[in-house]
C-alpha cells in the first residue's frame, strides 16, 4: 500500500503547487508594483469627430531605465475616445507623475471633460474609450480580465505578452469626477481587434444635476507591472467583450 499512498501523496501535491502557482501568476498581474514607468506623449485630444484627435500616446518603460535617451519603451498604449453627450464637444487632458515627456512617472492621468456646461442633466452621458497596443518588441497575444466596479470607480485590466518572452500587466483604474453629479450604469470591456483598436472601453453615467465642464467627469489612470508569464483564467482576445453592471 505504500506506493499507492505516495503516488496520491505526489498527486495531491501537484495540485497544492499548481494551485498555489496559479494563484500566484494572476496576483502578480493584479500586483500593479510601479515596475514599470508612463511617459505621456501627445497630451491632448478632443472631438468630433470621433474617434478623438490626435491620440493620446503612452509608452510604458522599465523603471530601472528612467533614462529615456536610447532605451526603447516596453508597449505602447494609445487612446482615442468617442461618444458623450449629443452636440457637447468632449476633450482629454493627460499627462503622467513624472517631469514631462521624457521624464516619466508610476502613473499616466488621462482626465475627460465636457467642452461645455451642461445646465440640464442629459438624459445619456456614455463614453467609449478605444486603446491600440503595440511594442517595438513586437506583441503575440493581448488578454483582458473582467473589470471590477464598485460606486464610485473601476478597474480593468489587460495584459500583453510580447514576442521576446516578456509580459506586462496593465491597470486602468477609472474614477468619476469629484463633485460631478455621477453614477454608473454598464461598464463594458474587451478587445475589438475587427474595428482596428485593441481594446474597447464603455462606460455609461448616470447624470443626476448640472455637469460642469472646469471639472473631469471621468479621470482614467494607468499603471503596469511585469508577470512573470501570461496569467492563465484571462479572456483572450478574440473580440469578446465583458460587460458588467455596478454593484447597487
């Protein structure tokens, strides 16, 4: 009988470490330590028409090569956006934590505004958000996780495996405006590789009062990390998208 009870022994050990392995490849792509670092090119876009122009660029380096001169970013991440409300000019503001382009920082700040007051609460408030993802290294698979949302922010993440073996973990974390009167319906996110973007993300708000357009009304925020291997339990993309509602 020993045999057989150390053969069930190795088994049921093989599955405690795979177990424990898969548990640790995806908290490491939910980690989001600042490994690596946003440097924000091209601050500015807005609209119509739609989707936004120009783009917001952001590329993504390795912290420990803050010096930008010669050294090639990790992925590229840009952002377009489109929709809103009906005849209200929209616009994007971004930059990062660091001093500038060529400087970067833990975080890229992309904030949305309303290029105009809006007195009456709109009856729909929606904002897409198209991202386009690429890497001097070359990229072999993008894969996304469902967003997690709670009242009054979000997070949705995706991750990029690139052609030289590495991979990346990436947060957009989403926060409604302060002092905006705001809510959230559905939020949508997933990969859209048939309309010529990467990845799409929809969020619908819930306008209560006056929206002022001094203020964001959704400020998105960007970090990345390293994983040490694809994370497995991720949606690859093949044009699928999640769609989540707003915990009540």
């Amino acid at each position: 009988m020993k045999p057989t009870l150390n053969i069930r022994a190795s088994i049921a050990t093989c599955v405690l470490v795979s177990i424990v392995g898969l548990a640790l490849s995806v908290s490491a792509g939910k980690a989001h330590a600042d490994d690596l670092w946003a440097d924000v090119l091209g601050g500015y876009s807005e609209g119509p028409p739609y989707p936004s122009e120009p783009a917001v660029l952001v590329k993504m380096y390795d912290k420990a090569t803050p010096i930008l001169r010669d050294t090639l970013p990790i992925e590229e991440v840009s952002f377009n956006f489109a929709d809103g409300i009906e005849d209200v000019p929209m616009r994007m503001v971004a930059y990062d934590t660091g001093g500038g382009v060529g400087q970067p920082g833990a975080t890229a700040i992309l904030e949305l505004y309303l290029q105009a007051s809006a007195p009456q609460p709109p009856q729909t408030l929606a904002f897409d958000c198209y991202l386009k993802i690429d890497s001097p290294h070359g990229v072999s698979e993008i894969t996304s996780h469902p967003a997690q949302s709670q009242e009054t922010d979000f997070d949705a993440d995706f991750e990029v495996a690139l052609l030289n073996g590495i991979a990346t973990g990436n947060r957009v974390h989403g926060v409604l405006g302060p002092g905006q009167p705001l809510g959230y319906g559905e939020i949508t996110w997933g990969c859209v590789p048939a309309e010529g973007y990467d990845m799409l993300l929809h969020v619908d708000m819930e306008p209560t009062g006056s929206l002022d357009s001094a203020s964001p009304i959704l400020t998105l925020e960007m970090t990345g990390t390293w994983v040490p291997e694809p994370a497995t339990l991720a949606l690859v993309c093949v044009g699928g998208l999640a769609l989540i509602r707003r915990r009540r």
